[in-house]
C-alpha cells in the first residue's frame, strides 16, 4: 500500500535525493534480522514471530505522520524492514508444518497466491486512499490492515511442540545458527533467478517510457496477474513431478522471456513477454519454497526458509546495483542488462541439469 506513494512523500519533506534509500534501508534490517527471525521461529514458535513482524508495522503506521522528517522518515524505513525480516519466514515455516508433505507445493503455492494478490492489490489500495483522502491516512489504513493480522495471529495454533521461552540469550547468534547451508542448493537457485528481478525493478520503468508506453505500472501489472494465475496449478505440479524437474522447465521459460523483454519494441511485445516472465516466476516460486523445505530438518525449518529468504533478497539487490551500474540513464543498454540477467538464470539451470539429489516424493 505504501511503496508507490512514499517517492513523493519523501520530496514533500526535502528529501528527493534520498528516494534510493526508501527500498535499501527496508531491505537491509530485513536482511539483517533473518537469521535472528529464522531462530526465533525455532525456538519460541512460528506465532511469535510472526506477531512481531505484524507489530511493526502496526506501530509504524502511527509514527510516519509522527516523524515527519527527513531523518525520522528514513529511520522509520529501517524500522519497517523488521517486519518483513520477521513475518514471511515465520509464516512459511508455519504452512510447512501443517500440510503433509505430498501436498507441500500446493500449500506454499496457495500462501505465495496470497502473498501476489496482496502485492497487486496494495499499491492501487493505497494509491486510491492517497488521491481521496490524504498519506496520512494512508499510513493509518496501513495500521489497521495491520491489526487485523494480528488479531488472526492471536488466534492460530502453534505447531512447535517444544518451544522455550524467550530470553535474549537467544539473540547471541553462533556460527552455525547464520544460515542454514542444508537448503543451499534451493538457496543459490534463488539467488540466481532473483537477480532478474531486481534488475527489472530497476530498469523496466524506463524501457517501458522508451517504447512509448504511457502506464509504467502496465508490465508489473501484467507479470503480477500472469503470476498470480499460474500459482493455482504450479505448485501441484513440484508435488506430483518434482521440484527440481519443475525448477528446469521454469528456468527456459524464464530465460526465455528475459531474451524477449530484451528484444521487445512495441507495447504488445513488451507485455507478451511480461506475461511469460509472470508464467516463469509463478512456477518459481512454489517449488524453490517447497524445495527449501524438503531439504531442510524439521527442527531447522525456520531458519531454512530465513536462508532462502536472505538469498531472494541478495539477488534482487545485486541484480538492481549491477543494472543501475550498467545502464547509466542509456537506453540502449537496456537489453544488454536482460541478456546478462538470462545469463544469471542459465547459471542456475546448469546447475539443476547437474544436481543429482533431486527431492522427489
């Protein structure tokens, strides 16, 4: 909801020359608190942790029109990013333990359909309650879908049998409690195929402009319903063939629809393509998030997603530093950054060809 609104909210403060850091400051606590998140999930439970990420951003919601600086502005992006350091791992963990394990893909297909349809929806929301009423309204709307989450998390079970009470002793993180490095064959192929995206993030926006499309918001629009749509059968498809299988085929249609955005110079084309690469991260998604399941230990669980979650984030970043660095405002270099992002997936696929453990049910 706050994401398209918040450029805009920053000029109105003096701070227009800090609009690159509304996403980075939110990405770095997020990637920072992963590995205390992932521990947390496996120690107090999946429902406390996913209260503190629902908690943060309730409070936040109230302290932007509070903190209406500069500096209290880009402090409370850092806060913010707790929440999403905290809430998704606890909650895919949570959907893990609940479903038997030959109906785990569809079950984390069915939560990254949920996930979609809120990233598709939010911004018009919030864009909506901006132009009829005012941001700072928005900021409270934000709270208050934010209570409602709450109020269904005080009412979910706990699937941790034996969980320990907190204490800050369990924020001491030891050498082995960083990452998990059983779930890192799904890790690095998430690595890879994100950094697609955080190069279209970057660059999409201003191709889109080059080929006289109007509607910038069109191509994510587009991907996102494409997405959205092929999570309903995708995710059975990693239960009933495989994840990795899976993974291979979504790697070619993914490269596939990077050489096409690339190539693309019309509006038609351009959405043809966005549509497939929506196809592609559909597929993706469920059957890496299973995988990563799969693969690791049920004791471990949370800290297994966090490590995915910390190698999505990672290659999203890098691969909006390395799109930013190479396009330079240019756009004729645009479709070099798609070709090199194709490049990244073709990494990820040879090394499915040649993964031999493949996690079959």
């Amino acid at each position: 909801m706050l994401i398209p609104e918040l450029p805009a909210y920053l000029s109105s403060l003096g701070g227009a020359e800090h609009k690159g850091l509304i996403i980075a400051l939110f990405t770095i606590t997020a990637g920072i608190s992963r590995p205390f998140s992932g521990k947390l999930t496996d120690t107090i439970g999946r429902v406390p942790v996913m209260a503190v990420g629902s908690i943060v951003c309730f409070v936040c919601g109230f302290l932007y029109p509070v903190l209406s600086s500069v500096a209290g502005f880009l402090f409370l992006r850092l806060l913010h990013g707790f929440s999403t350091g905290f809430k998704p791992t606890a909650t895919a963990a949570y959907v893990a333990d609940l479903v038997p394990v030959d109906r785990r893909g569809e079950a984390l297909g069915i939560h990254g359909l949920c996930f979609s349809t809120g990233m598709a929806l939010g911004p018009a929301i919030g864009s909506a309650i901006t132009l009829y009423y005012s941001i700072n309204i928005l900021f409270y709307c934000s709270s208050a879908f934010a209570l409602l989450s709450i109020l269904i998390i005080m009412n979910m079970k706990e699937t941790v049998n034996e969980k320990q009470a907190f204490k800050f002793g369990l924020l001491k993180m030891q050498r082995n409690e960083l990452v998990e490095w059983k779930v890192f064959p799904a890790a690095f192929v998430t690595f890879l195929s994100y950094m697609s995206y955080g190069a279209m993030l970057t660059v999409v926006p201003d191709w889109s402009e080059h080929l006289g499309i109007a509607n910038k918001g069109l191509f994510f629009m587009t991907f996102t319903i494409s997405s959205v749509l092929i999570r309903f059968v995708s995710g059975k498809a990693s239960d009933k063939y495989g994840r990795v299988r899976v993974l291979k085929i979504a790697s070619v249609v993914l490269i596939a629809s990077l050489v096409m955005i690339g190539k693309a110079e019309s509006m038609s084309a351009l959405l043809i393509a966005s549509t497939i690469y929506g196809i592609a991260t559909g597929i993706l998604s469920p059957a890496y998030n299973a995988w990563t399941i799969d693969l690791s230990h049920p004791e471990r669980r949370g800290m297994a997603v966090a490590t995915m979650y910390i190698a999505l984030e990672a290659g999203i970043g890098l691969g909006a530093f390395l799109a930013g660095w190479f396009y330079q405002d240019l756009p004729g270099r645009i479709p070099m950054v798609f070709y090199a992002s194709a490049g990244f997936v073709v990494l990820s696929l040879i090394y499915l060809l040649f993964y031999k453990k493949e996690a079959e049910l």
